[in-house]
C-alpha cells in the first residue's frame, strides 16, 4: 500500500466519527450526516482504487 492509501484508510474512518459524533451532540441532522458518511466513503474508495 502506498503512503496515500494509508492516509485514507486511517483518515476515514476518522471522519465518519466526527460526524457521528456531531450528530449525536445534536450538531448535525440525520440527513447531513449520511450525507458526510456517504461523501467520505465514496471519495475514499475512488482514491483508493484509482492508484
């Protein structure tokens, strides 16, 4: 694996936290927060596979 692809399998799972945690704090909306899950695990995996 490449340094990239390390950086994103450690930074995503980081971001669906944050935003879990945000909606759980009342910060966010459900909606928003699927939202931000969905958009971080479909740039993650186009990243991941394109190299």
């Amino acid at each position: 694996m490449t340094d990239a692809q390390i950086g994103l399998t450690v930074a995503t799972p980081v971001i669906i936290l944050f935003a879990m945690t945000l909606n759980r704090m009342g910060v966010l909306q459900r909606g928003a927060t699927i939202a931000a899950v969905l958009a971080a695990v479909v740039i993650a995996a186009s990243l991941f596979l394109q190299r």
